[in-house]
C-alpha cells in the first residue's frame, strides 16, 4: 500500500456522534498504511470502562480537563497533558468541560475502533458537539458492538459506578 502526505484543516474529516461527543476521524488508518488512527473528541463524554485487545492508545489533552482512570489510578488531565494505555489495560475518560479537544492515537490503526465508533454512533449531520443525550448509554448495546471490534466494556463510566 502506497502512503501519501496529506493535511486536514480543524473542521475537515469525517465525524461521529457517540455518547453526547463529536468524534472526528483525522487520520484514519487506511491513510497510514495501518500504522495508527488519530481521532479528535469534542463534548461532555464519559467512555464506559473498557480495554483494547488489539490496540494501544495513546491521549493527547489539547484544551480544557478530562479525568482519566487507567488501571487502579486517576489522573486529572488539563491542557498539554499525555497517557498512554496498553492494549489489555483496563481504562476509561471523562470530559469535565465543554470546551475540551481529546486528540485519541490508536496503534495499529483501522484494528477496530474506527468500526466501533462508526457502528456505536451516527453520522455527524454538522462539524459540532451535538446536544447532550437525554438517556444514560446503553452499557449492554455498547459491549455487544465492542466486542465485535475487539474492545470489552468492563464497566460504566467513571463516577457512574454506584
């Protein structure tokens, strides 16, 4: 497979709405030979605890504060913070403001999540945060969908766990 150099433009690349957030797809895999996927997150999201069989991720805090559970431990990530997540590690993000941007990086690109997200969501209609949802997720909906994709949801979001 032949890579290309190419650019995108903050508002360019395709978009998902899923769990109250806009996730926009930078960098997919098919554009990296598979080397990696870069994904953009948007909006007051809370992913369900979960963990990658076939990829590694790395975060990027590029605006506002996100809570980060990784393993046993918690982290309160502002602006410029990075982590990074083993595949088989059990994680989860919260976005605690509305003007937060979550740059995703997952290695090998195109192993699943791309997939995942796209079959979890909907097409974003607009390049913008869609209104909040009025229903907590579906945990049940979202791991049947994960684990096609080979992610496992082991759990609700942080601070949702009773």
């Amino acid at each position: 497979m032949s890579v290309q150099g190419f650019w995108r433009k903050p508002d360019e690349g395709d978009g998902i709405w899923l769990l109250g957030g806009l996730y926009t797809f930078k960098i997919r895999g098919r554009d990296t030979a598979n080397a990696f996927s870069l994904i953009e997150v948007q909006g007051l999201v809370a992913s369900p605890r979960h963990l990658h069989q076939r990829e590694d991720e790395g975060f990027y805090v590029v605006d506002g504060e996100v809570t980060f559970a990784i393993g046993d431990e918690m982290i309160e990530g502002t602006a410029g913070t990075t982590a990074f997540v083993p595949r088989g590690v059990e994680h989860a993000f919260t976005i605690e403001s509305p003007d937060t941007k979550l740059l995703l990086l997952l290695t090998p690109g195109n192993a699943g999540h791309e997939e995942m997200f796209t079959e979890m969501g909907e097409p974003a209609a607009t390049h913008a945060v869609p209104s909040p949802p009025s229903d907590p997720p579906n945990i049940e909906r979202l791991a049947t969908i994960a684990a096609r994709h080979g992610t496992t949801i082991v759990g609700p979001p942080i601070g949702m766990d009773g």
